[in-house]
C-alpha cells in the first residue's frame, strides 16, 4: 500500500518480477486485501494473451495478506510504526522477520521503513544504525554510495559502520573483488573535512578494509574499478541523500539542452543507455538482519521489478550473513 | 604566483581582459618581479598584430609589484598568511585593503585567500565568517550555491548569514530582483535535515529575505527564476564543495557518453553552450569589505578573464556596500 503509485505499480512490479525472474518462487502482496485483490484480478485480466506465462500460472506465484492499515507518505517514522502495527509495512515486514518471505520490498515511507526494519530484523552486533546503500550509475562502472538519508548527523564510527557496510555490499551483490573504499570529503589530505570526517579518516586506516583515503565530489563517477577510482563512497546520509537527488535529476536536465541543442531520439535514448535509476530499483538497508528493500515513492511498475532483483541477488548471494560475519571479525587490521 | 598554471594562465587572462573588458582601468600583476616581467613581455610579443589593442597599449594598461614569497598549494592556510607576509597573496590583498586596487583575483590556495581576505579586508560587522559563492549554470538560469568550501562545520546562524549573503548576490550580481532562497536539505518539510539545518529553518523564516523554504537536491537544477525554483541555494561548505565538484565531473561524463552514442562535435558543443564552468570563472568569498575572487586552481586564460569580470561587476554595483547596507538593516522582519 505504500508509494505514491501504490497499489498499482507495486502490484504490476510483482508480475513483471514473477514473469521475468524465474528464481523468485512466489511473492506475497501485503496490503488491504480487497483493494489488492481487485487490482491484481484487473491487471491479470489485461495481461496479453500468449506472451510469457499465463495469468493463471502467475496467479498461482502470488498471496495476498490482509493489512488494513496503511502509513502514509507523511506519518512520522517511529510513531506510524509504533501506532499502526496492522500496516502493510510492520505486517510485511513480520513476514520476512518470522521466515515466511525471505525479503521485503516497499514504496512506502522510508522512515517507516528504516525504523520498522530495525525494530523488527534487529541490526546486526557492533552497529548503531542502519545505511541506506544506493548505486549511482557512471559511465563506467556503477558506484555505491553510502548512507544516502538513513542518518543526518552522523559519528565518525557510524562512517566506520558504513565503510564495512558498503564493502560487503560492493563485493556481494557489485561483484567487485576486495572493493576500494572511499571517504567522501574537500580535498584528498587527511586533515581536511568537517570533524567527523577527520576522525572518521583516523579510524578507517586501521580497519580491514581496502581503504583508499578522502574522495572529492569530482571523483564519484570517475567509475569504480578504474585506475583510481572506487567501489564505494561513505559519507552521511545528509551529503548522500542530497547528493542522490541531484544526480537524478541530471538526466532531465541534459536531455533538456540536448533536445533544444537538436540531437535525435535516438541517439538522445543510446546516450542514456544503462543509465536509467530504474535500472537499480531499489536501496537496500544495510546493517539489519533481513533484506529490507528501499524503492522511490514514484517508483514505476519496472523500478519495483528492479528492487525485487536486487532482493532476490541479497537472498542468493546471503549477502546479510557475509555483512554479519564480516563484522564479527576483528575489525583492526593486523600490524 | 598562484595556482597550478602560473604566471602563465593568470598573465594571459590579464591581457584577455584588458583587451576584452574596456572598464578595466590597470591590472597590477603581483609577484617574482623577473619571473611575471619575462612571462609577460614573451606573451606580449606573441600577440598577433593588427588584432584588438597593441602590444604596446596593453602593457600601458599593466603595472607589476613585487611580492618574493609565494604560498604553495599545499600550505597549511593561516600559517602561511602569517609566515609569508611577501607572497603575492598577501602584498596583493594589501594593495586593495590600502586602496591602490578595487578587487583582487587570485587561482592560488584557496583556504590562504580566504584567511588573508578576513585578515586584511576585514568581516562586515555582525558576521562570524565568509562564504564562497558559486554559481551552478542549469538548463535555465544559473543558481548561487553557496557557502562552497570556505566553512565545513556550520552552525545554523551562520548558514542565515550565508542566506543574506547570497541573497545580496543574486539581486546586485545575477540581477534578480527579490531572489527566492532556498535552504538546502533532505526533505521539504521544515523538521527534514540534520540540527543545524532544522534550526536555520526557523531562524530564516523570521528574517527579511525571500525565503522559500527548504529545497532538496533535485530542486537546485531547476534553474532560478522558473516556477517553483529558487535564486539561491544555502548549504554549508563541505555540502556545497562536494556538489560543486561533483557537478563540475558531469559534463565531462556526460561529452564521454554522448560521444560514444555518435553524437556529432557540433551538437555536442552546441548541447553546452553556455555550460562551460569558466565562463563563471571566480566565486566571491562574500562578508569580506573587498572584492575578493577566487578561481580555480587549474583556471585557463579565459576563467582567469572572466574572474576579472566578476570582479569588475561586484566593483561597479558596489556589492560590497550593499552587503554592507544589508546587513546593518534590522534582520528580523516586521510583524
């Protein structure tokens, strides 16, 4: 029920999932089950006949559980939590915290679902909080940033967390082997940054990660995996989410000069090719025991199929076991 | 002597801007009297004749101090304010503290600018600190976003001070009249942000500025003066350096990807006419009583004009007196 487009595109999210990702065996929509049941029947109804699976076998792929409350967009996070425990948020998330669903996906408001996720799945030893990890697309390699708005005024060991955090991600779920781990700051010397960065700095030289000092806002899309670029970028959720929506909101603007400047669809379309947010789908909540998926409230139908891959990719990869194992390793790397 | 292409970058934009920029009465080039002389006379005799103004007439136009020290790019900023009372840094900035000069520009360390600016020009009473004001071209009209690096951990007074700073400046410098401020942030609502933007929040609101709330990253692009966007963008400087820098990697990714789909030069060229950064060429630091520019370490002739163009505009609207004007006004506005 949550998002700005709920319940139609998270409803046509699912089938497209189920259509296109074989390894994902069924899915459970959580929601008021009448106002589901009539749009799911309404879009199995619609389906083209013989394109992929039939309505009826995807209908065979798919619960449906009752939760008649619904948080909206503009609840307060701990208080909707708190207050509507038959919400399709806190009722989705039992789900997966009880072993019924292996991961949650939501369109619904983050706060809620960063709040119930930690309340819920527990975070995992050692972690104060949890990390949003978002992948800004390059045109190399994409980049994972992190906290992208989980934590405003953030510590210089919760910056730590975040660098374990997005270090398992990048090798897990990016596939990059010992992952280059960056700080995100106003020049590349250790003593520049604000005062949790410059601890933060400090802190990060000791641990067992592959720590390739301060980055500045100019090398985030140099692309990981190229010569000196990095995998990941830590930084606080302040930086981050707004950061995040600034680059999104680049690609409209680009193609705004490049229309008026005269360039062809076509090529307009072959520029931004791989390049699309909805590619990424969702932002997975690092740091808790689940895989809690974080999609855009104007998530279209393709965007939630997207976060349910990155979902199924989380479950395959065990990704919340590596993150749990890696941080009860020593954290201070050997002299 | 400052920055990483000098004498040559900042002598050749002298001359672009003398031959270009006809108010511009004398520049005085600051610096190893020898070494700014021989730069010179090679660049005036490779002039080509019969183009613009003389060699000749030029060089009645230029005036050379001298100033033996030079602060590195690498120096720590107040200490070398201090221990190099002859760098072209500090005898430059006495010339315009003492009057001989009516702006100074400078592509050398930046954090050395802004402490010797403090200390020689002096902050406008009621201000704690400067702030660099930046401006961010858009598909529309170009934003000032500031502070962009002079101040990392901000207090919510002083991001008022920079909303008044920057307020000033959109209306003296980029020319619109009540410009709409924006406070940076990660949410529209007034309780989005970390605690010093929350409390700015309340504080902007009971001040005589147009202030338009929060904006969010997605918000800055959209270009001063459309519906719905805003003048200035308010944000502390670590916020603001990170977005600035990584804003200025993005065309060059962007040229990479256009490129590679086949899109002509010429489109190319014609998609980000006007884009270019150096055609904004040096940031004020505002709340000194000077005009003090910064420019880009790795400023081209041409930034180097256009940062004396800058300078000449804060020179001839008296910005600073307005500023001045501005800030002795009674902040709070009338019930």
């Amino acid at each position: 029920m949550g998002g700005d487009l709920a319940p139609q595109a998270p409803i046509a999210g699912a089938l497209l999932a189920l259509a296109e990702l074989e390894a994902v065996h069924s899915i459970t929509l959580v929601g008021r089950t009448d106002v589901v049941r009539a749009e799911l029947d309404a879009q199995l109804n619609a389906l083209p006949a013989g394109q992929g699976p039939s309505a009826s076998a995807l209908r065979d792929r798919i619960t449906i559980v009752e939760a008649p409350e619904v948080i909206e967009m503009s609840d307060k996070p701990t208080a909707a939590v708190r207050g509507k425990p038959n919400s399709s948020m806190v009722v989705g998330l039992k789900l997966h915290a009880s072993g019924a669903a292996d991961a949650f996906v939501s369109a619904g408001n983050t706060g809620a679902q960063m709040a119930a996720s930690v309340v819920l799945l527990k975070l995992h030893a050692g972690l104060t909080r949890p990390a949003i990890a978002t992948v800004f697309p390059t045109a190399r390699n994409p980049v994972v940033v992190l906290d992208a708005g989980a934590n405003v005024d953030c510590s210089a060991e919760e910056l730590v967390q975040f660098a374990r955090l997005g270090s398992v991600y990048a090798e897990d779920i990016l596939g990059r082997p010992d992952p280059a781990v960056g700080l995100l700051s106003i020049g590349e010397e250790p003593e520049k940054g604000n005062a949790a960065v410059k601890e933060a700095h400090k802190l990060l030289e000791q641990i067992d990660i592959n720590f390739a000092g301060n980055v500045e806002g100019r090398d985030i899309l140099a692309g990981g995996s190229s010569r000196g670029a990095v995998d990941v970028v830590v930084c606080d959720g302040f930086v981050g989410n707004v950061l995040l929506k600034f680059y999104e909101s680049v690609p409209g603007m680009i193609f705004a000069m490049m229309t008026r400047a005269g360039v062809e669809q076509q090529l307009l379309a072959k520029t931004f090719k791989g390049f699309d947010y909805s590619d990424y789908g969702g932002a997975p909540l690092l740091g808790v025991k689940g895989v809690s998926i974080i999609s855009h409230g104007s998530s279209s139908p393709r965007a939630i199929k997207n976060a349910i891959g990155v979902a199924l990719r989380a479950v395959e990869t065990k990704m919340v076991e590596h993150i749990g194992r890696r941080l009860e390793q020593p954290a201070v790397r050997d002299a």
